[in-house]
C-alpha cells in the first residue's frame, strides 16, 4: 500500500493529505505562484481549503516567511484570487458529480 504524504497548512498547522491542499510555490527563479498540478518544481507550502486560511494568505507574512522573500502585495492579491477561482470550480464540479438525473 501506497503511503499518503501529510503536509501542514501554513496558516492553521493542521495537517491533512496533500492532494486536499492548495500548493503554493517558489521556483528556482524566485517566482511565486499558486501550484493546481501539485506537481511544479521548487519549494511548496501549502494552505488548506478554509476560508479563513485562505484570506489570511493576503493579509499576514506567512508566505513571506515560508519562502523567505519578501513577496509583494500584487503577488498575494493574484495567488488568493487563484486559489478562489480554483476553489470554486472544484466545488462546482463535486456538487454537479453527485446530482443525479
């Protein structure tokens, strides 16, 4: 049996399967972004689906912190604005799965 890899919300420190968390990344580059393949190279923290975690990317220095770079205000505007969209859509799909015609 495969094991599960568990990662931490950066925000709340609760742990949880990584495939149920967002990613968010810091490339070799020094670019920041938000991860929706889990899969992008370069050192990744992770913020799980609450909402108060997820608007706390835009207002605290966690990030900033994880990755040890000052990110600007833009960059989190964007990747919180990312997360959303991405996050609805998700929802949006699990709830039209589990309709029954």
């Amino acid at each position: 049996m495969k094991k599960v890899p568990i990662r931490s919300c950066l925000i709340c420190r609760e742990k949880s399967d990584k495939r149920r968390l967002f990613r968010i990344v810091k490339n070799k580059d020094g670019e920041i972004f938000f991860d929706k393949t889990l899969k992008a190279n370069g050192r990744g923290a992770y913020v799980c689906d609450s909402e108060d975690c997820i608007e706390k990317i835009k207002n605290t220095n966690k990030l900033d912190k994880a990755f040890e770079i000052e990110i600007s205000k833009d960059v989190k505007e964007k990747i919180y604005d990312q997360i959303c969209e991405f996050k609805n859509i998700k929802e949006g799909n699990v709830h039209g799965n589990n309709k029954s015609s």
